[in-house]
C-alpha cells in the first residue's frame, strides 16, 4: 500500500479534488500517504453498482501477482490468491519493493529495519494465505522511486509470463506514484508476453467515489470471498504488525493503515479490472 497517493496532474483519470489527499507541499516523495481520512467504506457499502462476477471458469495454468510493497498482494487479492490456489493455479509473487519507506524518520527502526520486517511480515502473510510455498522474487526497487524504472521492472516480470498466464498489478491510476508506476510496468511486460493484465485497486477506494467518473468501473468485476477466504486475508493482514499498528508512540511512527483504510481492503469481495 503505502504513503502517499499520486499527485494529481498525471492526465488520467482527472485531477484530485483540491484537499481530497492532503499531501503536504514539500512532502517528501515517500512520506506517508493522505491527510484525509478518504471515502468511508459506509459509502461504498450502500453502493450497488452489479458488477459482474470476475470468471474463474476457466483458470489459468499460472498467475504472478505484482505488488508494489510488502501487503499490497494481501490487501489487494489476498481472497482472490486463495480461491486461485485451490483451483490449482500455480501462484508466483513479484515484491516490486521492500517497503522500506513507510515510516521516514522513525526513531525506532531504520529503513534497513523496516525492509527486513516488512519482508519477514509479507512472507508470514503468505504462509497464512496457504502460499507459504510461492517463489517470492524481489526486484528491489527503491520504496518510493519505482517511477521511472518501469522498464527494468518489465525486464524482471517478463520472464515470469507466459501468455497462457495472468498478471495481477495495482491499478495503473490507483494515485499513488509506485502503485501506478508498477501498473505501467506489468502491462509492459504482459503485453510482451502475451498474458492477460488484471489490475486490482487499492488507493482508488480512498480518493474515488461511488459512481466517479475518473474509475473505470465497466472494467470492475467483483471476487466475492467464501467465508475462509475473508478469515484468511484478515489473518494476512494482521502479519503487517509494522503497518497496522504503531512502532511507538513517536509521530513518525504511527500506523499507515488505520481502521477506516482497512474497512475498505476487508470487504467479503475483492473487486478487479479486467
Ligand atoms: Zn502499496
């Protein structure tokens, strides 16, 4: 997940409300994400757009699912990486980066620290979906700075592909720099393989709003999760103890993902664009 949406300006989908992130002028690419407290999930919930059920009919042989930081393949598709496991789909997981930057200026663990707990955190996360057993491959990545190295990301995704293969990334106008960054870079590299991109958002659901006309939603198909599945993924979830909950009681050490954040992320169904 991580600290801080997009800026606005980037064109698509249209430009953030002003106020409706909060980010400080001057803030540092990295700090931590918005202001607000972004659209209640009451609002979501009273929402009935139809979507159609996502097909899991035919499933692939294979799917790799991108995450731009350590939790976003748990609050993203953690439910739907369950029921794909139990159809048999031999699941990989590209960890874009470390997450090293969700607590800039901690006075309680370095960013060196913080990557080697979010690593340990993303692997008890998979173990508790059932995917203890997944190739993890790290690209890397500076947390952060993942713009403008789309095509590096590219070259290490593209060998993962096939084309009878899916590719699970963040939303490529999910408003926050990495996520949309590695959006751009997976569709560069399923388009090189021939595999079918699957974009999941996370961010989208704090700045947009229901029936916004910025979101894409004639894409959005819904994944609704069997009761095991939502216990698993809130299990997941409480694997980021770094993200959930306070470091201490330091300012910079505050929890990035607050109840009002994860009421969103832990609905009984995923939602993705096709
Ligand atoms: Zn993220």
């Amino acid at each position: 997940m991580q600290q801080r949406p997009a800026e606005a300006g980037h064109g698509e989908p249209g430009p953030i409300p002003p106020g409706d992130v909060g980010l400080a002028p001057g803030t540092a690419p990295t700090d931590r994400p918005f202001s607000t407290a972004g659209t209640p999930e009451s609002a979501w919930r009273d929402w009935r757009p139809g979507w159609a059920e996502f097909d899991l009919t035919n499933p692939p042989r294979g799917v790799v699912v991108v995450a731009p930081h350590p939790d976003d393949e748990v609050l993203g598709v953690g439910g739907l990486l369950v029921l794909l496991r139990s159809l048999g789909v031999t699941i990989s997981v590209v960890a874009v980066t470390d997450g090293d930057a969700s607590h800039p200026g901690s006075p309680t663990l370095s960013a060196a620290e913080l990557a080697r707990r979010r690593i340990a955190e993303q692997h008890a996360a998979l173990v508790v979906l059932g995917l203890g057993d997944v190739e993890v491959h790290r690209a890397g990545l500076g947390d952060g700075r993942v713009a403008g190295h789309e095509e590096t990301l590219a070259a290490q995704v593209e060998p993962l592909l096939t084309p009878d293969c899916w590719i699970l990334t963040t939303y490529r106008h999910d408003r926050h720099p990495d996520h949309e960054a590695t959006g751009r870079a997976a569709a560069l590299a399923a388009g090189e393989a021939g595999s079918r991109l699957i974009e999941y958002p996370v961010w989208t659901w704090h700045w947009a709003v229901p029936d916004d006309p910025r979101v894409p939603w004639s894409r959005a198909r819904t994944v609704p999760l069997p009761v095991a599945a939502q216990q698993a993924k809130r299990q997941a979830v409480e694997c980021y103890r770094s993200q959930i909950a306070p470091l201490s009681d330091h300012p910079a050490d505050t929890a990035v993902l607050t109840p009002e954040i994860l009421a969103r992320l832990l609905r009984p169904a995923e939602t993705v664009f096709v």
